[in-house]
C-alpha cells in the first residue's frame, strides 16, 4: 500500500490585460495536483473564477478558447505542456489598436 | 540625398549603423497604416519625421471627440469630418517630403490586397480582430512583413511577423477572441509608446539598421514600467503560414 499523499504543486499564474482586470489582481498562487497540464490549470481557473473569467477564457464548449496566449516562464506553450512545481504562468487574450 | 534632408534628418543619420545608406532605403521604403487613430498615428508620425518614402494611411469615417483622448494626428477642428485626411495633412506638415495616401476605408476583403500590394511593410494598428487577422493573412499571402501593435489600459504588445521565418497573427490566435469590445479602457500616452515602438522596429527592418523582434512578443506594463520579451509558438499547422 503507498501510504505517499501527493504533494500538490504551488503554480503562480500572472494574469495580463483584460484577464487581470477581471480577477482584479495581476497575480495568484494556486495549488494543482502533481502532473497538471496547462489544459487542466485553465480549467481549474475558470471553476474558480467562473463569474469573472468564464467569458473571456471559454470557447462556445466551455473549453479553453484558441485565441488564448499562455506562457511558462517566458516560453508559449501548448495546452498539453505539463507543468512542474514553482512554474510561473502567464496568461493573457490578445489586444488590438485603437 | 538634398542639402534640407540632409540637415532634416541630421540628428539620426549619426546612429551608428545607419547613416546616408539607411536614409536611403527609407526614402525608397512604403508602408501601410491600417487605422491611423491612436497606435497608428503616432506610428504613422514617426516614420513620416523619419522620412519613410511613402505612407499609406486606410481609416474610414469621421473624427468623434472621444478620439481625442489618443489620436495624435487630429484636432478639435476636424471634429466630425474624415479622420484620414486630416491625418495625412498632418504628416506632410511634418514632413513636405513624405508622400502621403489617405484612404478613407477600413481594410476589408475588397480592398486588402490592393492595400497590400503597393507597399513594402503593413502596421497592423486596428481595433478589431477582423481586420488584424485579415491584413495579416495578406501580408503572409504577399510575403510582406507586419508589425502589430496592441494595448489596454496601460499595457502593450509588439509582434512582427516576417512571413515563412517567424509566427503570424493566426498561429498566436486563429480567431478572436471571445469578449474583446471595439472601446477598452487606454491612455494616448500607451498608445504612443507602442506606437513609437512599433515605428522603430519597421525603421530597423526597412533601413537595415537591426535585428525586429523574431518570434517574440514584447509585452509592456506601464503601470509597473516593467518590459517583458516572449518567446512566441510558430504552427506548423497554421492555415495562413503553416505552408510557408
């Protein structure tokens, strides 16, 4: 029997733009289970931020929307990447001119 | 180069790397400015003070007071008249050497190609997705390079796609996104910071003087002052440059 808790992971996930003003803070810290995909964190984050973020963040399925950017690091990733403990998120939908 | 160019751009031709030669190539260079209001005036500005050749500037309708906020190259006089006109007159009063188009149309499925086609650069400084994500895929289509500039409240992006060696617009999003509103909340100030930003990088890639950004994103906090340069994805799948 493994009597091992997983130990969940500490994600710090930086909001930029039009998603910052809708947490209404630049950035969190969030707990996720050990091998948690970006797919999964954003998931994650639209459960907990359902009121705020769901219409910025989902597409017409409720799923991530393509036109979202995410970073690890300084580095864009797909929704697939795993991420580790300590990882920096960024996240953020696109702007334009005006 | 004339004797009053000469002396009009004295100040810059002492950049190292640039001197009489990267004049030159600005003189012979064009470039279309897609919405001349707050990123692309200033923008448009700065490549006219430049002395970029050609500028061709496509905004469609009249001048609103709540424009005044940011767009650089209008006035309270022009106050519900053609904004693009008034902008080009602006840049030749800037610059007598320029050559300024003014044309009174957003870019649209009719008129991109044309737009495209008789320049050698596009800034793609329009608020709508619609329109960024077209000039994009005809500025890929003609292998012609792009620079996006883009802001809300005080935050900006800079992107360059140069077609075949780097992202484009449509491998960092293939449709827009889901809650973007045409009015956002900004400052004139970042809109001429990016703008100003934007003009740089396309003085670099049409003189020669350096390197734009390749795969990369630079992400801007003006609240914070902080600068921040990303490492971009590009798709091979992309239906607009996955062939490429």
């Amino acid at each position: 029997m493994n009597f091992e808790r997983q130990v969940p992971m500490n994600i710090t996930v930086h909001y930029l733009a039009q998603l910052k003003q809708a947490a209404g803070m630049p950035s969190e810290v969030i707990d996720v289970p050990e091998g948690c995909s970006v797919h999964a964190l954003l998931k994650q984050l639209m459960e907990r931020r359902a009121h705020t973020l769901r219409a910025l963040v989902c597409d017409s399925a409720g799923l991530p929307h393509p036109a979202l950017l995410v970073f690890v690091g300084d580095d864009q990733v797909e929704p697939n990447q795993v991420l580790r403990d300590g990882d920096h998120v960024t996240v953020l939908t696109p702007m334009a001119g005006g | 180069m004339t004797d009053v160019e000469r002396a009009m751009y004295a100040w810059q031709l002492d950049v190292a790397g640039f001197g009489e030669e990267g004049q030159r190539r600005l003189k012979q260079a064009s470039v279309l400015v897609s919405r001349c209001g707050g990123v692309g005036g200033h923008l448009a500005a700065e490549l006219a003070m430049a002395g970029v050749g050609k500028i061709v500037l496509a905004h469609a309708g009249n001048l609103r007071l709540d424009d005044l906020n940011r767009q650089v190259l209008m006035s309270h006089a022009g106050l519900n008249t053609p904004r693009a006109p008034q902008a080009a007159e602006r840049l030749r009063a800037l610059n007598p050497c320029a050559r300024v188009e003014a044309v009174e149309e957003n870019v649209t499925p009719e008129n991109v190609n044309r737009l495209v086609e008789n320049v050698d650069a596009v800034a793609c400084c329009a608020p709508l997705f619609e329109e960024r994500l077209l000039l994009n895929q005809e500025a890929v289509r003609q292998k012609k390079p792009l620079v996006d500039c883009a802001m809300f409240e005080l935050e900006a992006q800079l992107v360059t796609v140069l077609p075949g060696k780097t992202a484009c617009l449509a491998c960092l999003y293939p449709a827009p996104p889901p809650a973007w509103q045409r009015r956002f909340p900004v400052f004139g100030a970042v809109a001429g910071v990016v703008g100003c930003l934007g003009a740089i990088e396309l003085i670099k890639l049409l003189s020669g003087l350096a390197l734009p950004l390749e795969n990369q994103m630079l992400l801007c906090d003006l609240r914070t002052l902080a600068f921040r340069k990303v490492i971009l994805l590009r798709r091979a799948d992309c239906p607009v440059c996955g062939g490429l």
